[in-house]
C-alpha cells in the first residue's frame, strides 16, 4: 500500500525553546531529542522528568469524581458485612480490572467478595439485568462495575429497583444517557476534573483501589502490590490505551513488576516482558478464552502460581488462540473477498459475515482496516438470531463521535475514537446506518493513506554518535499507543538484501550502512524490496527494546 512519508519542520514559541534548552542541557540530550520529549509532555518540566527519569509513586486519586463516595459505599457495606460483587468484562482489560480489585480485597481481608465475569454469547457485553437479578438472588448488597456500566442505563434501574447499591468503574465514552448508579468513576464525566483522561479500565479500577487502600491505611505485602502493578500494565496495554501520561508510568512499573515475577502466569508465555509480548503474545492467549470459552479461564489462569499447573494451563491457551487464529484467518477470507469486490471503497467499509463467530469479528474489522486504511466494522449473527458489530479505525476519524448521530438507526452501541461495538437487530438496519455514515463522512483521499511521521530527517550520519543516539532514544520506552517510537528518516545509506521463504512468509534480510553505523534488520512479507543485491535508498529508523530497527525502505530511483 501506498504510504506517505510526512516531516514537518516545527516551530516553538520563545518559552517552549527555553524550556526545549534547558532540558537538552540538563539531561544532556540532542536538541530534537529534547523537544519532541517537551512536546509529548506539554513542556511542562515536572512531566518531562518523571518522563525521563521514570517514578514509581502512584499519582493520587483525587480529583476523581465520586471516588470518595465510592469509599463511602463500600465501607458502608464491608461494616455491615454485606456481600459485595464486582461485575467485569470477557477483554484482557476486563479480566484484570477484575483481578485488581480482588487483589484489593485480598489485602482487606474482606470475604463477602465475588465475581462475575459475562459469558460473550449468554450475557452479551457488561452488565445486564440477568446479572443483576442472579446477584440479587445470591444476597449480593453491592455491584462494582469494573471496564463496563457506562451505558447499563436498564441494569442499573433494574438494581435500584431491588434495594443494591451500584458503584460504576468504567473508562468508555459516555452516552446520550447515564445510568442512575450511587456512584460513577469515569474520568469522561464533565465535572470529573482528574487531567488523565485516558485510563483504562484496569487503570480507573486501580484508582478506587488505590483509595481504599489509603483510606483504610493499609500496607499490602509487597507481592500484592507488584501483582495489582503488573495487572495495570497488561489490561493498559492490551486495551491499547495511550502510554502517555500517567498510562506510561504505570505500564512501565508494572513491565518492572512483570520481568521479576509478579504474574508467574505471563512469564510462563514469555519470560522477558514487553509491551510487545503483552500485546501479541500474552494478550491474545486471555482473550481466546473470552472468545471461545469463558473469560473464567483467562481469570483463572492469571491466578494460578504452581508451575506444575500453569505449564499444562498455558498449552489450553495455546490450543485455544490457535482456534481462535483459524477462525479470523477464515473470516477474514470471506470479508476481504466481498471488499475486493466493490466497485468503489467506501470510506467506511461496514460488512456482514453471517459465518463469523461474534468473537473474531473486532479482529477481522481491524486486519481489514490495516489492509485498505479505512475504517472497518464486521457484525456477525448471534445465536439468538441478532447481529453483533465490532469496529476499528483509523487515526483520522474518531469512531464513537462520528457513529454517534446515527446510532438511532441500530439497536445501540458504544466504545472509543478508536474502536466501536454496535448491535442491530435486521440486515435492513445495518445497511441504514452504513449508508448514513458514509453520506456524512468527509474523510479525504489523504486521510485514508497511511503517514509515516519522521520525527527528525539526517542528511550526514557522521553528526551524530548512534550509540549515544540509542541511549536517549530508549528514553521513550515504553512506546506504544500515542507514545510511537521516534522516527529518523536516514538518507542514501547502503543497503544489501537477501531473501528468505519460509511457510508462506517472505524475509527479507537487510543490512544498511550509512557513515559510522550498520543496521541489520528483518523485514517481513514485503515484496515491494528486491530479493537480493546492493542499493542505495533512504530508511526509516526506530529505536525498540532490542535496539534499533529498519521500519521502511525507500529505494533510489
């Protein structure tokens, strides 16, 4: 696919240079490797030297609204001894904002606590009615909502109306129409003045549990912590909440927590943990149980320590996200047939597999999205005859906004700027909204090619140390969503390529010279590069937890 490869020239007010220079001074950095740090934090330098230098002390949960009733609520009912529920989600961020705030209550003590984990094709997604009354029936006084609620404007009637109390965590963006809840902690609430907006739901249900822990003045063993610390970081990373702000200091104490042990369940996938293995290795093993079993087993799997257990556990998880593989392989086939079928590429591509699993469909939606840079929604056909839709997008077009007015036209949904779910009822409607949306849709030719954003352009490689270069690049580490690693565009370096197959892929192996540095890189299932022989062509660097690597090639003409 055609990219384009975009460097803008930035320019600072006086004040943001001084601050640029002072950093660059004090740290010892290269001037553009001080700026772009400034302008990820907003230049403002308490920001930028916990950016730099990295902390490990929590920022406080003040400013969260409701979070001191929420306090109020559960004390109210841990005094009176009443039984407690927290109600999660099937997602890796739903499992471990589970696991975190079990952890809490771990550490209190407190036995009138249990879970609910919603079965994907029994209960749908979050809290229901169903739920609420089995809570009820099982003498549940008090339901905590833990990466859902927002939207559960029924479920929540249906709880007041039987004498519970209701706490909601969620982190999703907010409806038309709140619930009627005792308690909302989401950060996307007007009067909510917390400035980290961006949480996951893992990170608002480490703020309540933060709060309780303070409020009763605890000092929970040390495994405890590093535990809730790596459970942070893997539902942060799997949800693909931006590692800015505080989401960065937590991912990156919690990827510290993870590579000493804290969840001897993740090591035993992969025993050196970054924010890639959680992403791609760890993650989609927990999320093949919610898709294809029960998000029990994710949750129980991250509970178990004995070795002896886990390993054989772990081989059910493989089996089980092998299946998983299969299925949006097949998915995929049959969507991406249709696609290349159009005549002309909306600019929202919305599609119906009636063959998917519900559960692949968000996969499927964003492997076509990456395919042909267009926002992508899949639904799939329940078994209750319904249709289920999943959605991902592209950073030009923010998806819950966009979907927003027209959402009248389906049954419902929800999400974030980045993905979606939606729910319809007839074919007749999904064809509506599609059309709606795309009549609406101002999205450019531009928009809908995928940029490289080259971050500094270096014409003389000699100007530079690339070994000093790479210690202030790892500066950025943890990189991820809306913290990417900083891009240098490299000229006319020297490249040699030899090409190897194996099992339908196409390695590309190339070595780049320019000056004093060589880089050697693997490329993957790019046929646009030669298979062998010597060039001379412009590339793009990044800097990852195994040093530098080539990203893209642009060979001289």
């Amino acid at each position: 696919m055609q990219t384009i490869l975009e460097h803008k020239q930035q320019s600072y007010t006086k004040e943001e240079q001084c601050v640029i220079d002072e950093v660059s001074s004090t740290y010892k950095l290269y001037d553009f490797v001080a700026a772009i740090i400034c302008t990820r934090n907003a230049f403002n330098l308490d920001e930028i030297k916990e950016y730099i230098l990295g902390t490990t002390r929590p920022k406080s949960y003040k400013g969260l609204k409701d979070i001191e009733k929420a306090i109020s609520l559960i004390t109210e009912s841990i005094s009176l001894n009443e039984k407690i529920r927290i109600v999660g989600d099937y997602d890796v961020d739903g499992v471990t904002s589970t696991y975190v705030l079990l952890t809490v209550f771990e550490a209190l003590n407190y036995p009138h606590i249990s879970h609910y984990l919603p079965v994907r094709e029994k209960d749908g997604y979050g809290l229901n009615p169903d739920i609420v009354a089995n809570a009820h029936a099982d003498g549940v006084s008090l339901l905590i909502t833990v990466d859902n609620g927002i939207s559960a404007v029924e479920a929540v009637a249906s709880a007041k109306e039987l004498g519970m109390k209701v706490i909601i965590t969620d982190h999703h963006e907010l409806p038309n129409e709140l619930p009627i809840a005792d308690a909302i902690i989401n950060p996307h609430q007007v009067d909510c003045d917390y400035p980290y907006k961006s949480l996951a739901g893992v990170g608002i249900a480490y703020k309540l549990g933060q709060a309780l822990i303070s409020h009763f003045k605890l000092k929970p063993a040390p495994a405890l912590v590093a535990r809730i610390q790596g459970l942070v970081a893997l539902g942060t990373v799997c949800d693909v909440a931006p590692l800015v702000g505080e989401n960065r200091h937590m991912v990156k104490t919690g990827l510290g927590a993870l590579n000493k042990g804290a969840l001897p369940a993740a090591t035993m996938i992969n025993s050196r943990i970054s924010v890639g293995t959680l992403g791609f290795q760890i993650g989609p093993r927990l999320n093949a149980c919610g898709r294809l079993e029960s998000a029990e087993t994710a949750l129980e799997y991250l509970r178990t320590t004995d070795p002896n257990t886990l390993y054989p556990f772990k081989q059910r998880l493989d089996s089980l996200n092998k299946e998983r593989q299969d299925e949006e392989m097949d998915s995929i086939a049959r969507v991406n047939a249709k696609v290349e079928a159009m005549t002309t590429l909306p600019d929202i591509i919305i599609d119906i597999d009636e063959m998917a699993h519900e559960s692949v469909v968000g996969l499927v939606a964003g492997r076509i999205k990456e395919k042909y840079y267009r926002p992508t929604v899949v639904f799939s056909r329940t078994i209750h005859g319904t249709y289920k839709g999943s959605g991902r997008s592209i950073e030009e077009y923010d998806m819950f906004q966009s979907f927003k007015p027209f959402l009248h036209l389906l049954d419902g949904g929800g999400g974030h700027p980045m993905a979606c779910g939606l729910k319809a009822s007839t074919v007749e409607q999904i064809h509506a909204f599609a059309k709606a949306v795309n009549e609406a849709s101002s999205l450019t030719e531009h928009d809908k090619t995928p940029k490289i954003y080259v971050d500094k352009c270096i014409y003389n490689a000699y100007e530079y140390d690339f070994n000093e270069l790479e210690k202030q690049l790892r500066l950025f580490l943890p990189t991820g969503a809306g913290n990417s690693a900083p891009t240098l565009l490299i000229k006319d370096a020297s490249l040699k390529f030899n090409t190897k197959y194996a099992k339908n892929h196409r390695i590309s192996e190339v070595v780049a010279n320019f000056g004093p540095k060589s880089i050697a890189s693997t490329l993957w299932n790019d046929d646009t590069l030669p298979e062998a022989g010597d060039y001379t062509g412009d590339i793009t660097l990044q800097v990852s937890e195994t040093g530098w690597q080539i990203k893209n090639i642009y060979l001289a003409i």
